[in-house]
C-alpha cells in the first residue's frame, strides 16, 4: 500500500482528556485537555459507500486521518483537534505491512 507522503499536510493535535482529581471539597474536579501528539496528516471523508457498508448514520460526520506512525499511544479514549472541531477516535488501525502510518477513523464530537 503506497502513501504519498507529500499528502500529509493538514495539522492535527491528538488530544487525552486527564482527570485531575477533586477539588477541596472531595468533588471530581474538571478534566484538563492534554496534547499527546501534534503532527501532519491526510485527511479524508469517508465516503457514502464506507458509511453503507459499516451500518452507519449518515448524518454522522466522519473523518479518516493518516498520520505517521509514532511510539506515542494513540487509542479510542482520545480525540482528534482539526480546524478547530474535536472528532472522537473510533477505530486506530496500523496501515500496511510495517510501522509507518496509521489510520484513524473518527466522528465528530457532539457538543453540548
């Protein structure tokens, strides 16, 4: 499987949301937002085909990043930071035969 690397040109952040505790008052305290990796990726959206064949919505946004493959943990408890919108990390999949990139398939997040 050949990825031009030249592609890999929109800037991502992959994002872990870290608890910090409580507060003085023994309540959880908000969570803080930590950047475990910031880097260039391809970006597409999956198509109507992808979204059929998985038995999906269609009203749900989706996205695939492919990223180059890193010792950083990369898994589905993160998010995703492009353009300014958060998408959740649905699936992480090693792309090709060796450790070079990896493909992230992801939602957007709902805000509330």
């Amino acid at each position: 499987m050949y990825v031009n690397p030249g592609e890999l040109k929109k800037r991502i952040e992959i994002i872990q949301t870290v608890s910090v505790g409580q507060d003085s008052d023994g309540f959880p305290a908000p969570s803080e937002k930590k950047v475990v990796r910031k880097c260039f990726a391809k970006v597409t959206n999956t198509s109507g085909g992808e979204i059929a064949r998985a038995n999906s919505e269609f009203s749900e946004a989706k996205k695939r990043f492919m990223i180059r493959y890193s010792d950083a943990e990369i898994n589905t408890d993160m998010t995703v930071r492009y353009k300014g919108k958060e998408y959740e990390i649905k699936y992480v999949n090693p792309y090709g035969e060796g450790k070079e990139y990896l493909e992230i398939w992801t939602n957007l997040t709902e805000r509330v």
